[in-house]
C-alpha cells in the first residue's frame, strides 16, 4: 500500500507542477497577446495620418495628371501646327528665287534649330517631376509662343493669311 501512496503522490506532484507550468504558460501567453494587442493599436494609431496623406495626395495626383494630360494633348496639336508650318516654309523657300530663297532657308534653318530645341524641353517636361513641371511648362510655352510668333511675321500658315504669300507683298488673284 505504502508503494500505492508512493506512486499516487509523485502523480500528484506531477500534476502540480504541470498545472504550475501551464498557469505560467498562461500568464506568459496573456501578457504576450496584450503586448500585440498594443502593438497593433499603436501601429493602427502610425497608419491612419499616412492614409490621410494618401489619400489627399492621391487627389493632387489625380488633378496634376488630369491637368498636364490635358495640356500635352493641346501642345501637341500647338506642335503639328509649327510642323506644318515648317513644311509650309520649306516649300515656300523652294519655289522662291534669289534674294527671297535665301532669306527663306535662312529662317528655316532658324527655325528648324528652335524647333528641335522645342522638342528637347517638351520631352524633358513629359518626364519631369511635379515640382519642376510648371517651370519646364512656361518654358515650352515661351518656345511655342516665339516661333509662332516668327511664322505670323512671314505669314507662313498664317489662318488668316489666304494669300499663300511668304511676306513678299504679292497676293494671289
């Protein structure tokens, strides 16, 4: 009997320290999930400003990307338009005699460097970042407005110029 006793109270000794064992486990495990829970709440509390910032920053996006979208499709119809007055000129200069050719090929050449020159800037402005986009905008603008402005001077497309002329002081009859 005495052996039954012995055995029944090394079980329940076992039993003890195991239920020890397991109310620490429980403790530990507790106090973990409480530290995550904090966590988790101390890193939703970080999120929310960021996803503020998102999202209004998203809007800016959205309205930048409208707007240089909008003006790309109008600068590029400005640009086919000094194309076609490029080709106008050149034609123009071609068929011209003397002095006239000269001075027509000149400014073609004049002309033709600005435009390439164009082409540079407005496909710099196309990869530019926001906050230098508008600078590079009203630079290509000025470089749009001064060759327009030079083909008005030679009447060269001119839309209101119906004499095909080159300046030349002739119209057609």
């Amino acid at each position: 009997m005495r052996h039954n006793f012995h055995i029944i109270f090394k079980e329940e000794e076992m039993m003890k320290k195991n239920s020890l064992l397991i109310a620490a486990a429980m403790v530990i495990s507790l106090s973990a999930c409480e530290r995550n829970a904090e966590n988790a709440e101390e890193q939703a509390n970080l999120e929310k400003p960021a996803d503020t910032m998102t999202v209004q920053r998203s809007d800016e996006d959205i309205r930048f990307e409208q707007e240089s979208s909008s003006y790309y499709t109008t600068t590029d119809q400005r640009i086919a338009m000094l194309d076609a007055r490029m080709d106008s000129l050149q034609a123009q200069a071609s068929r011209a005699r003397g002095a006239e050719k000269t001075r027509l090929q000149q400014r073609y050449e004049t002309l033709r460097a600005r435009r390439d020159s164009l082409n540079t800037n407005y496909s710099g402005l196309r990869s530019a970042a926001r906050d230098t986009w508008q600078n590079l905008r009203t630079g290509v603008d000025n470089s749009i407005n001064a060759i327009e402005r030079e083909f008005n001077e030679l009447r060269i497309g001119n839309p209101t110029d119906n004499t095909g002329t080159a300046g030349t002081g002739t119209t057609k009859e």
